[in-house]
C-alpha cells in the first residue's frame, strides 16, 4: 500500500475537517483541498516523464506547499528525498549525488532532471526497487558524513502503527507542529495525517503563540529550545493540551519543571532513531533524566562490550528489535538484514535501564573519551555542566592543541575556578575539563544537533 492511500482515505471520511492551518499562509488546507493539491502534483509529475522508483529531491521550506509538493511525489510513486533549503553547497553535493537523484523540485518550483541519476545497490536499482522506495532521509551529520536512510511504504507504515499505540493520534487532535517539516515528516507529518488531525504549523512569534491560543493544541511536538521559548512567552493555559512531547536532544530538568509550572501539564521526552522511528516516551515526571519505556512494538537489548547482554543497571550499546526498521543504507548500499545483529539493529548509543524499564541515554558511542585512565561519554560531563547556574550549554571534547579535556560554555558561569570546585563535587574529578572557553554559541550542524569531532 502507498502511504498516501491513507490519508486519502480520511479525506473521503472528513473531507471538509481542516488538515493543515498556518499563521504564515492565509488559509488552511482541508483535507480534501489537500489531496487534490497532491494528486494534481502527482499528474504533473508523471506527466513530466518522471517513473514511479525515480529518486526525487525536494528543497522548499516548510508550509503548505511543501506538504502537498511532498505528498505528490509519494502519490507518484517515487521516492522522496526531502533535502534542507539551508544546507550548504558542500553537503547539499554530497546528498544529491549519494543519493542519486533522478529529479530535483527546488525553490524555483521546477522539475529538472539531475546529473547524478543511477543506480544505488549495485544491481541497476533492482534491490532498492524491492524495497517499494517511499523516502530516504539523510542523518545530521553530527560526527561525520551524512548518511542515507531508505523506508520503504510498509515500513513507514509500520512505524506509524508502533508510534500511535502510544501516541493516540486522532481526528480530534490539533497538532502544534513546532519542527522542521524536511526532518520530521516520517512518524510526525504523516502520522498526523493519516490518523485525520489537523496540524498547526505555527512559529514562537507572538503573532503565532497568539494564534495558537485560538486554535487551542491538543498536542504540542517540539525541540527543548522552543518550550523554553514558549514558556517565556504571553501562551494561555493551552487548557486541551493532552500531550506534549520534547524531541531531538536531551530535554533540561530545568525547562520540564518550568513547563510543568506554567502550564500543569508534564512535558514527555521522546527518543527517536532515524533507523528506528519513534522508540520511547517518558509519561512519568518524576523519571527526570529518562527517555521512557519503549513502545510495545520494540523489545530493546542492552549489550555489553564483550557482545553479551548488560549486565542490570550497567550501560550497554541500545539494539531494537520491532516493525519499520530501515530497509537500507546508501551510499554505499547496505540492506538490513546484514546489518542485524542477535539483537536487532545496533543503534550506536549507549544506556541503561533501571528496575522498571525506564530507558536512561548514557551517550553515543563515538562520543566516548578515554582521559586520564577513566572512559566516559561526552554527554555525561556536559549534563551536570548544563544544570549549572548562568550555563546554557555546553560541549566537552578534547583539546587537540593541548590533548587536555576541555569544555566550551554559553553563557555567563563565573569564574572557571569556581566552576571546577564546583565540578569536583559532582562529578569523579577525572572527568572535571581542564579549560573552559566561553563562547557565543557551540558548532552545530545544519539542521541544528551539536557537532562533534
């Protein structure tokens, strides 16, 4: 089945119900204005001379014409390779030619044929074409080359089945969508429609928070940053709120307690892998730290160094069995049956679990350092650095200059002596950074996440 058959489904049961509503654009899609929008792309496109397999990129900004551009494409069949407008020249190559795009729809709103068209898989597009191509996403690039991720239609469906066990999206629901569309369209946009809400696509202008107030959110999907802004912010009581869910970095105690206070409502952290989809949820408050328990679709592996499982309570390497894994890698092309292990797919990061399942993220494991005879995770450090007084953020790394652990700060900590006095109280002092550097902000890659190496 094509994932666009099911939203076309609910715009046949609700036509006239409101899919998509913006501060921005003057009105708001229905569901049926929607699908016709798409389909009428999709003719387009086929018109055109695309084929249904063809790798098709797409570079627009959110809105509602990136959902029906998008939307087409799939309705097309042809894959969908949703590419950030403000990626720079460099990585913006790097994914039209790992990729292999056969088109390329712009901001110029024109269809080209692109140069870099071939095959994938090394058998003339015949594996990837097994897979029913739906979309390939490429990860942020946070320690190194981006890579490409291929789900094909079943498994996006899949995934969207897991996540909404837990998330019980529903045609009642209005979605405060506070997230790039080109990273999160997968087990966010689609999920919202497929299951008939209605999503707000509103900005943290005042403006948009007044805005929202009308429209009254029942759910709230954003980046730790943005409830921090909405916090601060002239928001009413959002009194039908029955969700609100922190994603793409570790959620501050600080911003939990403050949503908490503003609004009495918890603000649930999520973890999502690009090769998983949505893993966990954490509806318990008091799990301060934690990422949740896993959808039941997933059964998660805590394995130790030596390829056993963990020991209780002890860290190990995260791997995930369940429905809508990846299908593929590209460039190079690696399907994902090799890529299991006993345990399912070894996800790179580190955590442990506590006695009733809570899920707790130690760190990447390329984010691992060995200093001073100690190993530990960057991540580990810059936790207790970010819930110090006058310290916004942090990164830890070591110095290649000095080869001494270091940290760089925003913010205003005071005197870095107090700061390490500070430190030593907290933390095993072989991990307390030898400098600090304050800084304006930190390294991060285009769609955001922290740069490492």
């Amino acid at each position: 089945m094509n994932i666009f058959t099911l939203i076309h489904q609910k715009s046949e049961i609700q036509p006239e119900q409101l899919a998509y509503s913006s501060r921005e654009e003057d009105a708001g899609l229905t569901y049926r204005e929607l699908v016709a929008r798409a389909e009428k792309t999709a003719t387009w496109i086929i018109e055109r001379g695309c084929n249904a397999g063809d790798r098709c990129g797409l570079m627009l900004g959110d809105g509602g014409e990136f959902l029906t551009t998008a939307l087409g494409i799939l309705a097309a069949g042809l894959c969908l390779v949703p590419i950030a407008t403000f990626l720079p020249e460099e990585e913006l190559d790097h994914v039209l030619r790992t990729a292999r795009l056969h088109w390329l729809y712009g901001r110029d709103r024109n269809l080209v044929r692109t140069p870099y068209a071939g095959p994938i898989d090394g058998a003339n597009d015949e594996e990837f074409r097994r897979c029913d191509p739906a979309y390939i996403r490429f990860t942020s690039g946070t320690t190194g080359r981006r890579k490409g991720i291929l789900l094909g239609h079943r498994t996006i469906i899949d995934r969207l089945n897991a996540a909404n066990a837990a998330l019980r999206i529903n045609s009642n629901d209005l979605v405060w969508f506070a997230l790039p569309m080109v990273d999160h369209f997968i087990v966010s946009i689609l999920l919202y429609l497929s299951q008939g809400a209605t999503i707000l696509d509103v900005s943290t202008t005042e403006a948009a928070l007044t805005f929202a107030d009308l429209n009254r959110p029942t759910v709230i999907y954003g980046a730790p940053s943005f409830f921090e802004t909405l916090i601060h912010s002239e928001t009413g009581s959002l009194d039908r709120l029955r969700l609100a869910i922190s994603t793409t970095a570790p959620l501050p105690p600080r911003v939990a307690a403050g949503f908490a206070a503003r609004f009495g409502k918890s603000l649930n952290p999520a973890l999502g892998i690009i090769e998983v989809g949505l893993l966990s949820l954490n509806t318990r408050p008091e799990k301060i730290g934690s990422v949740g328990r896993p959808m039941p679709a997933y059964a998660i592996t805590l394995v130790a160094e030596d390829g056993k499982r963990a020991q209780p309570g002890r860290p190990g390497e995260l791997h995930v069995k369940g429905p809508g894994l990846l299908d593929a890698y590209i460039g190079p092309w690696r399907p994902a049956p090799p890529l299991m292990t006993p345990y399912g797919y070894a996800t790179g990061d580190f955590a442990w679990i506590d006695a009733e399942g809570y899920l707790f993220l130690a760190g990447r494991g390329k984010n691992r350092l060995l200093v001073n005879g100690i190993e530990f995770f960057c991540e580990e450090v810059e936790t207790v650095l970010n819930s110090l007084p006058g310290v916004a953020e942090s990164r830890v790394f070591v110095d290649r200059f000095s080869q001494t652990l270091s940290a760089e700060l925003v913010g205003s900590p005071g005197p870095t002596e107090r700061l390490v006095e500070t430190l030593k109280g907290l933390i095993d002092s072989r991990k307390v950074p030898k400098s600090f550097f304050i800084v304006q902000d930190l390294p991060r890659t285009p769609n955001g996440k922290l740069r490492r190496g």
